[in-house]
C-alpha cells in the first residue's frame, strides 16, 4: 500500500498545477467526492471537476501559486487535510470577470 501523505503530496501539487484530471486520476478513485466551502466552488462534487476547474482557472490567471500552511495526516482514518494559501493576478480572458 501506498503512503497516504506522499499520494495526497503527489496530487495536491498536481491538481494545484494545473494538471487537471489527467495529471491528477493516478491518484485518486474515479469517482472520488469533492466538497468545498468557497462559493465558487459550490456546484462542484466530484474531484475530477474540481482538477479541471483548477486546470482553467489557470489559464486566466497564469501566474496561479500556492504556500501550503499545513499538511496532516491521519493514518488510522485514512486521511488528509491540506491548508494552503492560493494567489494569483487575472491576466487573461476568463470567466468571473475582466483582467486587471
């Protein structure tokens, strides 16, 4: 069995990335649940949206990065949690609104 803290470091990088579901699917059960208290983020329920979600969101805004504030895991329950701190500047055509 694979560790669970270097599988979920392995995705989390991937998905944050960009990589979409492509990069990320090795990783993850197919059908794998996602859930996020973002309101952008509020219609998606599985992980497979959410890594494509990411890897659009980056189109827009190319210079997309992340500090990771905290990673735990918890063997017993087979689970992790990752906080981290996104930035990025809105350089291109998106969706939510007009590049700054």
């Amino acid at each position: 069995m694979a560790n669970i803290t270097s599988v979920a470091k392995e995705f989390f990088e991937a998905c944050e990335a960009g990589k979409g579901w492509e990069g990320c699917r090795a990783f993850c059960l197919p059908n794998a649940t996602f859930s996020a208290q973002s309101e952008p983020l509020a219609e998606i329920r599985s992980l497979q949206a959410y890594t494509e979600w990411m890897k659009g969101l980056l189109t827009f805004m190319p210079d997309g990065r992340y500090v990771v504030k905290s990673f735990a895991t918890d063997d017993e329950c087979i689970s992790v949690c990752a906080y981290g701190v996104f930035s990025a500047t809105h350089t291109g055509e998106g969706r939510f609104c007009l590049p700054s």
